[in-house]
C-alpha cells in the first residue's frame, strides 16, 4: 500500500481495522485484544468507543510475532480457545467465526484447527488455550506459525464455503477489487454464544509490511 495505512481505508463507510475488530464483538467472543504498534495513536483512535482490550507492541518493526507474543500475553480472562485473527481480512464475518468456533467445538482430539478454501490455509488460526504457554516460550520470530508447522498431528482443518479466510488487503488493486465486489452485496447475519473463545487482532501495519 505504500505509505497509506490500509488499516484506515474506508469499506462500507468504516475504517478496515474497526470493521474487523467489530466482526469480531459482535461474534461473542469473550475477551478481544487489539495489538498496536506502527501508528498506535491512529490506530486506537479508529478503534475509540470499542470494548477492546489494547496492547502497544514496541516491537512491532521486528516482525509479526511479535504482535502474536503481545496479543497471546494481554489476554486475561478464562477461555477455552485463542482465536489470532489478522486486521486485514474485510470479508470476514461473524457467521465465518460462528463456523470456525463449532468446528473447534466439535474438532476431535486435536487442540489447533486451521481454515482453509481451496486447499488453501487461511486465518484466522484457533488454538486451545493449553498451547500458550508453549508458544510464549518460543522465540519471537516462530510464534504459531512455526508452532503449527512442527506439530502437524495436533492440527485439524475446515475447509470454508466462502474465501473470506484467505482474502486480505496488500495493494491499492486488492482494495479497489474489494470496493467492487463489496457494490450492491447482500448483508451477512449475526451469530453470538457458544464456547468461551477469546480472540485478537494486531494492527501495527508499517508501510510496506504486512499486518
């Protein structure tokens, strides 16, 4: 996006970091943690009024595990699961979180599920809370991703019926293909209740990074 915070760009009339966070609020998760860190006082600012939990991230130029380290550390409330969400995921809708919360519900013996479209993995990532620990203690730059990667017989997927959970804004292409597809949409529905599912999102986009 070059020196635009895409996290600003308007869709539908709100700014992409406050549609996402709202997404997720209104899905019913029970703690949603927002992590800043390139242009925080922006950020927050898009964000006012929310019943977030924030947490700055002063390391954010380090990479995106870092975000993960500070969203997964301010989380404080009980909860089953840990949704990592990304800021940049304008489909998502509560009806995409409702499916990946049952599907975790009803997910078996493993303890992380991932989406996926098209045989393609997507976000956002849920994982039982029991794995936190093991990823606070990783290093920074392996997070859960790497986390994931090398504990494949804990992971179980769910392939989407949309490709909300791998769409995502990089350029000013994205986002004008998005505008268009967005023209004349019909309205998604709401869902609420469930298992106790904390989620966060970072948003400590730096010009010319991702989020």
């Amino acid at each position: 996006m070059g020196v635009v915070n895409k996290l600003a760009l308007t869709v539908a009339g709100v700014p992409l970091v406050r549609r996402t966070a709202q997404t997720l609020l209104s899905a019913g998760l029970e703690e949603v943690v927002a992590v800043t860190g390139h242009e925080a006082a922006q950020v927050r600012a898009l964000l006012g009024g929310l019943s977030l939990t924030f947490v700055e991230n002063p390391a954010y130029a380090d990479g995106q595990m870092t975000s993960v380290h500070a969203g997964l550390a301010a989380l404080s409330r009980p909860c089953d699961a840990v949704m990592v969400c990304l800021s940049d995921q304008p489909l998502l809708a509560t009806d995409d979180i409702a499916r990946l919360v049952r599907a975790f519900a009803e997910r078996g013996r493993a303890s992380i599920l991932v989406p996926t479209y098209g045989g393609a993995r997507g976000n956002p990532v849920v994982l039982a809370r029991e794995h936190l620990a093991a990823i606070l203690g990783e290093d920074r730059n392996l997070g859960c991703r790497g986390f994931i990667d090398r504990n494949p017989e804990l992971v179980a997927t769910v392939e989407m019926d949309t490709d909300h959970v791998v769409f995502d804004l990089d350029t000013p292409e994205d986002y004008q293909a998005l505008l268009e597809r967005l023209a004349g949409g019909p309205a998604e529905r709401g869902w609420s209740g469930g298992l106790r599912v904390a989620g966060w999102a970072w948003a400590d986009e730096a010009p010319g990074g991702e989020s």
